[in-house]
C-alpha cells in the first residue's frame, strides 16, 4: 500500500528579551544555575508577574511577519501541573485569545515551487527551568534560570507532507525570527525547539490517521531523523495490524531511537483558566501600525535587494539573506571593502568554512566584519594576493593583530612588484632551470603559457607566495621570449 | 481630645490619632509605647492567641529609631506607632506562616509592599497575627497555631480570617492592625470583635508579598479603634504599585481630611436581600437602629434591591477554591516550606507534602476548585460563577445610580462559639453572606461597631461604597462614631 504522511509543527521559539516575561532577571544563557532565578522566578509566596512589554511587542512582530490577525485583545491563563522545573505549579500561557491569530509562512521546494503552510496560531507563555539528572547522588537538580524566559509557541496546521518540508519550513521560521530580531536562533542553546505531530493514512483517504507527538527536538537535522523513524514505525505498526497510539515520544539524537513518554490515558488534565494576575492586555491600531512601520527587512526582501543592490547571483544572494546575521555581517563588510563580489565570496567561503570547522556562529565570529574588509580592500588593492590574504585571515583568526595592515606589516606579507627585486629572482630561476628554459623556448607558441606556469610557480616559492603574479607573468615572458 | 485626657487613660486605649498626639507631645516616647504594648501581649495573650510570632527586639529598635526620629522633627505618618501585621504579609526576616504547618518555617527575604509602606511611616512592627490556614475561613478555626479567640466571650470566635487582627485590636493588644479580605475576612472579624475594619477597592492597596488566597478578591486593610484611624492607615497602606499588574493607579486623597464633612443630602440604600431569612432578631435590630440614626445625620434612607445576592455565595466557592487551587500550588515542597520526611520519590514528595503541610479546609477548597475547572466541569461551574459575578457587579452599578451608600449588617450574627460550625462547612460559608457580593464586585466596604447583644456580642454595620468611595465611607463611618459611643465600648476583662 502506497502511504501518505501528515505534519503540523510546534515551535517554541525563545523571544530575544533582555529580561523575562513576567519578572526582571537577566535571561542571558550559561550563567551559573539558580544566578538569574529572582524570587518571582522562584514562586516566592506573595510574589506577582508583570508582563513584559517587549515580549509582546516581539510577538506581534513575528506576527505581522507572517501575515496574522494581531490579537487586538489578548490575556494570559494558567496551565496546570506539577513538576519541579515549574515553580509556579502552573505555567502562565495564552489559550484563548493568543497574541497571533492565523497566518501563513511560504517554504521553497526542491522542485523551485513554493507552498503555503498555515499557521494556527502563536501564543507568548514562560518556558520552565530545567532539571537536571546528574551528579546529584540519586536526586535531580533544578536550574530555575530558564524559568520565565518568554517563548512564542507557533503552532503550523497539518500541511506538511514529508521531512522535507518540515525541515523547510523549520528552516524558514529559523530565518525569519532571527532577521526580525526576536530570536538569537541558536538552536543548540534550545532558543528554537519543534514539537512534531505526525500520522500516516493510505494515500487519497481523507480522514487523518491517529497522530503521535515527538516532543523537544532542537535541531533540523535530528527534526529530519526523528521524522523519518516515526514515520516507518507507524507505517509497521499498521502493516502489522496494529493501531496506532496517540502518544507523547522522545528521539533520543544520541542512540537514533524513539520511545513513549506517556499516552493520552495519561495526559494532565491542565485546568486552564485566565490569570487573575494579569489583566488582559489590548493593542489599539496606532501602536500595531508603528510596529509595522518599524518591521526589519524580512529574508525574501533582502535576497531581492542584494540582487538589485549588488549584483550577486541569485543563488549568493538566498545564502547570504536567509541568515540576519550573515547578511549583517556581508553587508558590514561590504560598505566598508566596496565590494560586494569579493565580500559574498569570503563570506560564504573562508569564513564559512572556518567559522563552521570551529563550530561558532557568525555572532561569534573572531574576525569581524571590519577585519574582513580590511584583508579585502588589501587585495583589492593588490597589497596581497589571493593566497596571502588567506594567511592574513587565519592570522586574524587567531588574534595576531588588529588588522589586515598590521598583520602584513609584522608578518612581512607586502606583495613584491618591485620590478628589479622580481628580475633578480626571475634570473635565479632561469639559471637553476636551464633545461626547462630551453624547452620553452623550442615549444609551440600554443604551449608556452601552459609552460610558463612552472616558473612562476618557482618564482612564487621563492618569493614564500609574495611576489605580484601578474608582473612574474609579465617578466617572465619578456626574459623567456626576449 | 485634650492632652490632658489623654494623660488621664492607659496608653492601650489611646487611637493613633491620640498616640501620634501624645507622641509629638513628649508625654511618652515610642520606646515607652512598645514596650508597653510588649507587656500587654506577653501577659494577655496566652488566653487570646492573637499573635502567631512576635518581634520585640525589633519592635524596640524601630520605636528607637522613631524616637529619634520624632526628635528630629522626620517623623512620618505612623512613627513610633505600634502596630501588627497579619501573617500573611510577607516581612523580610520575620517568620511569615500564613497560619500554616506548610510555611511554619518560612522567613521571606522581602517585605510585602503595604509592610514597606508601614515601614516607610515610621510604624513599629510588634509581630504577625494568627489567622485562617492561608485565608479560608470565618472563624480563625483553621489555624495551624490553634484558634484565636473572641476578647468579648472566651468560648467565642474572633471571627475570620483576619481572628488574630481584630481580637488583637479589641484586647488593645495593638492600636491598629493590618488584615486581608477575600469575601470577607477584614470585616467578619471586625463585627465580631466590636473594632472598625476597611475593606478598600479592589486594586487600591498593593497585594505585592501577600501571599495570595484568590487573586481576583483579595485585597488589604486595616482594622482599627475606629473610621478616624482606618482612615489614617489608609493613607499609609494605598498606593499605586508597579509590582503588582491590578493595583489601581488612582489618585489617592488624603482620607482623615474630609473625615468631617456633613452628611447632609447623603443617600443610603437598604438592601431587601440582606434583612431575609437566617438573620439574627437582634442582628436586625441594631443594624436597623443604626441606619435609622443616619437620618438623624441628614441622611436619607431608601431601600434597594440586589436581586442576585443569593447567588454570591454559591459563586464566590467555584471563584475563590479555583483561584486558590492553582495559587496554592507553588506549595510542594521543593523550594521553601514544608517537606515531608524521607520522600521514596518525585510523586511521593509532593503528596505527602502536601497532604501534611495542609489543614483539612484548605485541601477542600483545593480539591473544590481543582474539580470546578476540570475538562468537563469548566462551562458549568467556572464560567458560569464568572457570569453570576458579572451579575452582582451589575446590581451594585445599578443600585449606586440612586444612592450613595450601602448599608447592611456585617455578617447574619454575632460572634458564634468555637466548635459551633467547624462540622458544617456551609452554615460557616453562610457567615460571609453580606460581605462576599462586595469582593465580588471589587467594591470598598466599613464595618463599624453598632451595638452589644443582650449577650454582650459586638454587631457591625457595614457601610459599602461606589469604586474608590473610602473617603466617603471613612467621613460616614467617623460622623456616626462621633455621635455614638459603640466603638468606644471595650471588651470585658482585658487591663
């Protein structure tokens, strides 16, 4: 039987607020546990929340963004549970009048056609803290510095028919939270974590098959595994007659697997009911219009511009809008080497490849933008060559010096076109090469250039990659030919 | 009153208009003051618990300090005043037990905004008083340090929750005393005690470290000698707070300077509702006396209809045990409070904790409004209780078209005896009749003393006012007590 799978995505994105939803401690990432937890995180007794004016304002971005109905009157509710990263015993979510009502996010195919994933809903809420299962001598530890961080949960229809459109779509919500400026995106510290609803039914039926929700998945390339896995459980199940379970499950990224963390016989009955804490919170038009107004340039945007503006490709173009901060960071460099062919390149190249050797982002890149330009503009100018500026790089890397200048300076990389230092070694490399020489000289004019490669080569190891290559080339041919 | 009055009475039976008199004066000094107040509880408050903790060596070092500030001329609006808050409000360094085995042994780390408040005035904090476990209740039964009892009748109840305040006042234990009122616990205990007590608008006095009953009608208070002092505290415990999202920012009078105006034209609404069945004959009577002597004042007396009054209480216990429900979660043993013993696991710790840190009544009004928004039980009982509160707000602001004032008796009777209802929870939420449609609707509302039973009970007249109408109820309360006597009369057996 031919099968056909359904996905509808979760997301809880972590909103780029300086302090929390509804307290004012620091929601900085990797402080010592329990250093950024006040005594509202902690649920003291007698303790109240104030929300956090910038969380809505950063929902209603993202909002915007996507095309949403902005909930003009919105107010909070409490989720009911038990368990000990949740101080409250509660936590303060939206139900339902969320801040985002309905919209849409277009994801790009393979095949160059885009399609249309709905989006339920977005709702603001407080992210718990974090317990942690080690080291605590048959106890568990509470780190309560993650609780009242603010998150925005987006919640996709069921559109999404494989794992790579969620992962498109993924990507794509990736892109825009983090051009937007809400979200630092960085999935390994859980800025962006998916909830993956998935069932299957025999293709053409109608009816949805019985779904199941893989929970707490924090990156693209586990979101695609753990789908794959879930999916061929499912079709197994059937195949062998059995039905499927509306369950809980948690991938394990480590051992490839899958297991049950509860089924629906055991969900929490959370007694939702509005937040006697926090009065609801209602927008006018005038304060939504001047968020609109003030809306940074979205992804598909800035792809269209970089091609008008600087004349990239269409393909460097995508690459480089598709992050905020790479793009940031291109056009940093940019304006400041003035040119935008050479900028794409490395941008893409050397420092992608460094930056992702050494596992950091672009935010925490080594050599900033200037320093690129700097090295740039030397080659541009042609202080150094091409293969140079690569040592000059790595030599920003790991902060040799301030910048392309004073790492040619100390490090004696000044290209060579002094014509008559050039001459000298070109007369060496004809002395040491008499037979080449006189190969060269009885070749077809056809072959020569080919064979002039073999002593600007040795002039280059003479001069330890410094000399001008296109005054050797020039030299050489005059001696040689001459 | 004339400094030479006040020389002539013992310093417990002085207002704190008079103490702030005698204060500036130099007939005593703070230290002088609380050490006389520290005195009176260690001698008589074995027979009335009001107090739960005490602090007598800070109490001494602020009266110090107030003296000092009172020499130089700094003083603010409370200094050197003694006074006590209950235990719910959160002191930073002093036990705050909220009358409860769960927080026995919980010291915050920060005050309660209307304890700062106090601070900031200058007042002298003698200790925290007893109460109902976390609020519930109308008798001061459910405290975990035993009952506070009833300065009028030793077999009597204090009333609740605020027992401990309003027994401490009354036994002039403490000139004024802060309390909290959810559906009536400021001013139960002030009728049964024979004291004035002030439930403010919803939103007037910051709930900022009072650890919280139900979010949405809780809300703090003074219980004083009388409406001259309430007003007085008022000035001191309002104010707009930032830290907490339902304080009101609304200008704030100052409440003792219209304390005098004339009542003249003043027009005061009877409740139908409110005089029907279950009502004590002499409960009746006096309150009825009392309303009749307004026109004497140069009020006029009509009467109203509150047609969904029946409803209150009924909607208040689905309102109040769901809020409560998820409030008292935070409760569970893991940060602060109560742990059980040796917990085998995650599931074991939280039952047991909970299961020994709480009293039987504040389990029941968990487990009434855990079921009241359970998936299935929300539309009937949750949104409908918020429909009928609806409903009371409505009937007030339709009543509060055609007069200024509402008046009523505090609660259905005097003073119960101790044991009389604890078996039966529903003849005890009945208490709270007259005043749970006001916390409901979020309304300001009095009780002042209007007479002794033949039995020597206090009974209370409550005053209920429009939204941030307390001066209004303050000047009428303080007109009434300047042309009567009930708030002077003192219970029996307390020098």
């Amino acid at each position: 039987m031919e099968w056909e799978t359904v996905i509808g995505l979760e997301v809880h994105v972590q909103l780029a607020t300086a302090t929390k939803i509804f307290s004012g401690a620091s929601t900085a990432f990797g402080a010592e546990p329990n250093t950024q937890a006040c005594a509202i995180d902690l649920a003291m007794p007698g303790t109240l929340p104030v929300a956090n004016e910038q969380a809505f304002r950063y929902a209603i971005m993202f909002g915007l963004a996507i095309d949403a109905d902005i909930g003009k009157r919105s107010y909070f509710e409490r989720k009911n549970y038990f368990y000990p990263d949740l101080p409250k015993g509660y936590q303060t979510t939206q139900l339902d009048q969320p801040i985002v009502g309905a919209g849409h996010i277009d994801i790009e195919l393979d095949d160059g056609s885009t399609k249309r994933i709905r989006i339920h809903h977005a709702h603001l809420e407080e992210d718990a803290g974090k317990s942690l299962h080690e080291d605590f001598q048959g106890m568990s530890g509470i780190d309560l510095n993650r609780a009242g961080t603010p998150l925005i949960e987006i919640v996709s229809e069921p559109d999404m028919t494989n794992s790579d459109e969620a992962v498109a779509f993924a990507k794509k919500l990736h892109s825009i939270v983090t051009s937007l400026g809400i979200c630092d995106g960085e999935m390994s510290q859980g800025s962006m974590r998916f909830d993956v609803n998935i069932s299957v039914r025999p293709k053409g039926q109608v009816e949805l098959g019985t779904r199941t929700e893989t929970k707490n998945l924090n990156s693209f390339k586990f979101m695609e595994e753990a789908i794959a896995l879930e999916v061929e459980r499912q079709i197994d199940e059937i195949e062998d007659g059995r039905e499927i379970i509306q369950q809980t499950r948690l991938y394990d990224a480590d051992t490839k697997t899958a297991r049950s963390m509860r089924s629906k016989e055991d969900a929490n009955d959370y007694r939702y009911f509005p937040c006697p804490d926090l009065l609801p919170v209602i927008f006018d038009d005038a304060y939504i219009m001047q968020i609109k107004d003030n809306l940074p340039e979205l992804p598909e945007a800035r792809c269209a511009r970089f091609i008008s503006q600087y004349a990239l490709s269409d393909y460097d173009a995508k690459q480089l809008a598709e992050n905020a901060a790479i793009a940031n960071y291109f056009e940093a460099c940019t304006e400041q080497c003035g040119d935008a062919k050479l900028s794409a390149n490395w941008v893409m190249g050397e420092l992608a490849a460094s930056l992702n050797t050494h596992e950091l982002s672009i935010q925490n890149s080594p050599v900033s933008a200037g320093q690129l330009a700097s090295v740039i503009s030397r080659i541009k100018d042609k202080t150094i060559s091409n293969k140079i500026a690569k040592q000059v790089f790595d030599a920003l890397w790991n902060k040799e010096g301030e910048d392309a200048d004073s790492i040619i300076e100390a490090k004696g990389l000044k290209q060579v076109s002094d014509t008559g230092a050039l001459g000298t070694m070109i007369d060496e490399v004809i002395a040491a090469n008499q037979k080449q020489v006189e190969n060269y000289r009885n070749a077809d004019a056809d072959k020569r250039p080919k064979m002039l490669g073999f002593f600007v080569g040795q002039i280059m190891k003479l001069s330890k990659g410094q000399a001008n290559p296109q005054l050797v080339n020039q030299l050489l041919q005059e001696k040689l030919n001459g | 009153m004339s400094p030479n009055n006040i020389k002539q009475r013992s310093l417990h039976q002085l207002s704190i208009t008079e103490l702030n008199a005698g204060l500036r004066n130099k007939d005593f000094s703070s230290v002088e003051l609380t050490q006389h107040f520290i005195e009176r509880i260690e001698r008589l408050d074995t027979r009335f618990n009001s107090f739960i903790s005490t602090c007598s060596e800070q109490a001494l070092a602020a009266a110090n300090y107030a003296d000092q500030q009172l020499a130089n001329g700094n003083a603010g609006i409370l200094c050197g005043i003694p006074i006590a808050h209950k235990d719910l409000f959160c002191t930073n360094g002093i036990r705050t037990s909220c009358g409860s085995k769960m927080l026995d042994n919980f010291v915050p780390p920060y005050d309660a905004t209307i304890v700062e408040n106090c601070s900031n005035a200058g007042a002298v904090v003698l200790g925290k008083t007893n109460m109902d476990e976390f609020a519930m209740g109308s008798s001061n039964e459910n405290s975990f340090y035993g009952p506070s009892v009833n300065p009028w009748g030793e077999n009597c109840v204090p009333g609740g929750s605020s027992g401990g305040s309003a027994a401490a006042v009354a036994a002039q234990l403490v000139p004024a005393a802060t309390a909290s009122d959810t559906g009536g616990s400021i001013r139960q205990p002030a009728s049964f005690c024979g004291v004035t007590g002030l439930k403010p608008t919803y939103g007037r006095v910051s709930r900022w470290g009072m650890v919280a009953y139900a979010s949405s009608l809780d809300q703090a208070g003074p219980i004083t000698k009388n409406a001259e002092d309430a007003a007085t505290m008022l000035n001191v415990l309002a104010s707009f707070d930032k830290k907490d999202s339902t304080s009101i920012d609304e200008p704030k009078p100052d409440y003792t300077a219209t304390l005098d105006q004339p009542l003249n034209g003043l027009r005061i609404g009877i409740p139908k509702e409110y005089f029907s069945d279950g009502i004590d004959p002499e409960v009746a009577k006096l309150t009825q006396e009392a309303i009749s002597f307004y026109e004497t004042l140069g009020a006029s007396i009509k009467e109203v209809s509150l047609p969904h009054t029946q409803l209150a209480v009924p909607a208040y216990y689905v309102i109040a045990p769901a809020e409560c429900s998820a409030n008292l979660s935070r409760f569970d043993g893991v940060r602060y409070g109560y742990r059980c013993e040796n917990p085998t696991d995650l599931e074991d710790l939280y039952k047991r904790s909970r299961a020994e840190g709480f009293g039987e009544e504040v389990k029941r009004r968990i487990l009434v409004g855990a079921y009241a928004l359970s998936a299935g039980y929300y539309d009937a009982y949750y949104r409908k209780a918020q429909q009928v509160r609806r409903l009371i707000k409505q009937d007030f602001d339709t009543v509060f078209k055609d007069v200024d004032l509402i008046a009523s008796p505090t609660a259905p009777t005097p003073a119960f005896g101790l044991g009389e209802k604890t078996k039966d929870p529903v003849s005890m939420y009945l208490e709270d009749i007259y005043t749970l449609p006001v916390n409901l609707a979020g309304l300001p509302a009095i009780s002042i003393p209007c007479g002794l039973t033949q039995q020597n009970k206090p009974v209370g007249l409550q005053l209920i006012g429009n939204y941030f109408s307390e001066a209004l109820l303050l000047n009428s309360a303080h007109k009434f007590q300047q042309a009567t006597d009930f708030h002077q009369q003192t219970a029996p057996n307390i020098d």
